[in-house]
C-alpha cells in the first residue's frame, strides 16, 4: 500500500483543514501517521482494504459511545471506506494529550498512585457498563457478531460456551511448541472447573488490553484510553485479571483502591476472588501465545520465561495455590 504526503493532504483538504506536518508512525500493520494541522493534531489510519478497515469502523462507532460513558478516548473526525477520496478506507482521530503511564508513573509517589487507580478503576468500569445481549464482537456499538480471535465463531448466549472456544483456540498455538505436553491437562483443569463461570453472566464490553502503553497521563490524571482494537463483549472478570497483572498484581494497596473507584459503578459477581485462579490460568496462556510468537521481542529471556511459566501453570494444575499479592 502506497500513502504519500500528497494523499494526505488531499484527505484533510476535503475536510478544509491545512495540513502542517506529518510524521510516520511505526506500525505492523496498515499505515499510520501523525498529523499536525492548523486545528489540532491528528492519527490517520489508512487500511489496506475493506475487510482490514472492520477495526476502522469499530473504532468510529465505540469511541463516541465510550465518550459518552466518560471515558477519555480520541475523538472521531473522520472514518470513510467509500474510497473516493483515495483508494483505502481510512480512519482520522484526534490526538490524546499527555504520556503513557509506562512512561511517567515513576514520578508517582504512593498516595497519588492510590489515587490514580482509584479514579482508574471508575474508568474501567464506565467501559464495562456497557452492555449488550450476547457475547461476542461488535463493530457497530449495538449488533454482536462473531469473535476473531476464536476463527469468527460466535455470537454466544452464553459466557461459558464462548470462553471454552477461546481457551480451545489459546491451546491449539501451543502444538508443536515446548508447551504442547501441558495443553491437554490445561483442556482438562478448564473443564473441570467450568461450574465457576456456570451462571448468568452479563455481557460487557472490554478493552482487552489495558496495559500501561494503552493507558495517557496528563498532570497525573488520566487523560486517555487507546487502542480498542480488539475490544469484544465478555465476562468483566477476564479483563479484572488482565488489567491486575498489567498495573499492579504485586500491590495490594494499589488493586484495593482501584476495585473501590471500580465497585462504585459496577458490583462483583458473588465467587470472583475464587475465579481468579481461574482467569489466571487463562490470561497465561495469551502470555505463552505472546513468547510463541514473538520470542525475544517479547520476553528477554524465552527459555527462563518458559521454564518459568511452565513451573507456575503445573503448580495451578495441582492445585496449588497462588500468592497474587507479594506484599
């Protein structure tokens, strides 16, 4: 795909807005630029074709909705796929003002820290108040459809179908790899302790990613949350853990007040802190995934990581238990 300088301007001409810099962005996939104008600067994302451009779309149609929540995402200017303007749809947002939080939370003491996480955990649930009647993908903000990351099967009625889909599809990237010899007894462990999320479950909408790179700081307050790119519609429960070992896993002061800002708009399910094991287990598997794939770029040392996890996933399979909170 081809993107110059001249299609990019020729895209905010039509908006009649004066390009004034423009400034690549490494990305794997697609293109991506940052866009100073004499308005504000801007993310163009041009998509190598219609089915690529489904994030593009996604994204369009979940911000506004997000923003209506409170929830301090970019602001849509622009989405068009009718490629008339140029040959690839194309999405333009606004820019979020501050730094991520990887990058500045060093000059956090302890008690805004606290306080961070508490306003954090409201955020999180704001994103988690929206609700839909199936589960699975949504590309519209109001329709569910099928899940990519399970092979486009879906939408599910029920939380416990789709999750084993997703813990079937984790699994089956572990063939052929030092993990293959755990896959079954994991197959096995997730069966037999199903009757955990074997109730009416409500489908929530998930970022699926709250890591510290996806989360902006301004003045020590959040300025914004990026990158719904896969967000689906599943159990809160599954994003609680992700975004636990992404932030704070080893603190209990920190997890205790982020889950007071969140419990204020969203109550836990009866039984969560013994279903923590359980999404444990299953957040390790998209880190096994992630040292499969990606080796080095992701993990300094592979071998030690795997031998590591590897440890930690056999002791979870006997039934051991497991010390989230390290001090």
């Amino acid at each position: 795909m081809k993107i110059n300088d001249a299609d990019v301007n020729f895209i905010f001409d039509s908006l009649s807005i004066e390009v004034k810099k423009v400034v690549p962005v490494n990305t794997y996939a697609n293109f991506l630029v940052k866009v100073e104008t004499n308005k504000e600067t801007y993310y163009l994302k041009v998509f190598i074709n219609k089915k690529e451009s489904r994030v593009g779309c996604k994204l369009s149609k979940l911000y506004p909705l997000l923003s209506e929540k409170g929830v301090p995402v970019p602001t849509v200017l622009k989405y068009d796929d009718s490629l008339k303007i140029i040959q690839h749809p194309y999405l333009i947002v606004s820019e979020i003002k501050g730094e991520e939080l990887r990058d500045s939370i060093g000059g956090f003491d302890e008690e805004e820290l606290r306080d961070f996480y508490y306003e954090f955990g409201k955020i999180v649930a704001e994103i988690h108040s929206i609700t839909f009647d199936e589960f699975g993908e949504t590309y519209d903000g109001k329709a569910v459809e099928s899940f990519s990351e399970i092979g486009n099967k879906g939408p599910f009625d029920n939380w416990k179908e789709m999750h084993k889909e997703i813990i079937n599809s984790r699994l089956s990237l572990l063939k052929g790899t030092g993990f293959k010899e755990i896959a079954e007894p994991i197959r096995e462990w997730f069966e037999a302790n199903s009757h955990l999320i074997d109730y009416k479950i409500s489908p929530r909408l998930l970022h699926a990613d709250l890591n510290q790179k996806n989360i902006f700081v301004k003045n020590k307050k959040i300025s914004g949350v990026i990158d719904f790119d896969n967000a689906f519609v599943g159990h809160n429960e599954e994003e609680l853990m992700r975004t636990e070992l992404a932030n704070f896993s080893d603190n209990k002061k920190l997890r205790d007040s982020f889950f007071r800002g969140y419990t204020e708009i969203i109550s836990l399910d009866d039984g969560f802190e013994e279903r923590r094991v359980f999404y444990y287990l299953s957040r390790s598997l998209v880190h096994i995934d992630c040292i499969i794939e990606y080796g080095e770029n992701y993990v300094a040392d592979v071998e030690k990581e795997q031998e590591r996890i590897k440890r930690e996933i056999l002791g979870i399979l006997k039934g051991e238990s497991i010390k989230f909170d390290k001090n």
